[in-house]
C-alpha cells in the first residue's frame, strides 16, 4: 500500500479518485523537473567560478607581463 503524506496527513494513494492520481503523478513530475533544475543550477555555479577564477588567474598573469616589461 503505497502512501503519501502532505501537511503531516497519511493519504493512501490508491484511494485517491483517478483524477487524483493524475494530479499526483504531473506533481512528482514537476517536483523531479525542479530537483533536475536545481542540480543544473548548482553545476552552473561551479562552472561560473570555474570561469571566474581561469579570468582572474589571465587578469594576474597579465599584470605580472606588465610589470616586468614584457
């Protein structure tokens, strides 16, 4: 017997009416569609810092050139 619970209330899932199981199948659909976006976002941040530091590390190297007159 599978079971869901929402605002702290057992619902068993066979219970619920055919629209219901629709309406609970097109949630868990959007709750993996945002919990795939939020991995994606945390793979874009390491990718910009990634970024950042690579421009960062030209910025310095640049500077370094600079000073020494080449």
């Amino acid at each position: 017997m599978e079971t869901i619970t929402i605002d702290d209330k057992e619902i068993r899932v066979e219970d619920l009416s055919e629209n219901g199981k629709k309406q609970l199948e097109r949630f868990m659909q959007l709750n993996n569609q945002m919990e795939d976006h939020h991995r994606q976002i945390e793979e874009l941040k390491v990718l910009i810092s990634a970024y950042v530091n690579a421009i960062k590390k030209e910025a310095e190297d640049d500077d370094g050139r600079s000073q020494d007159g080449s």
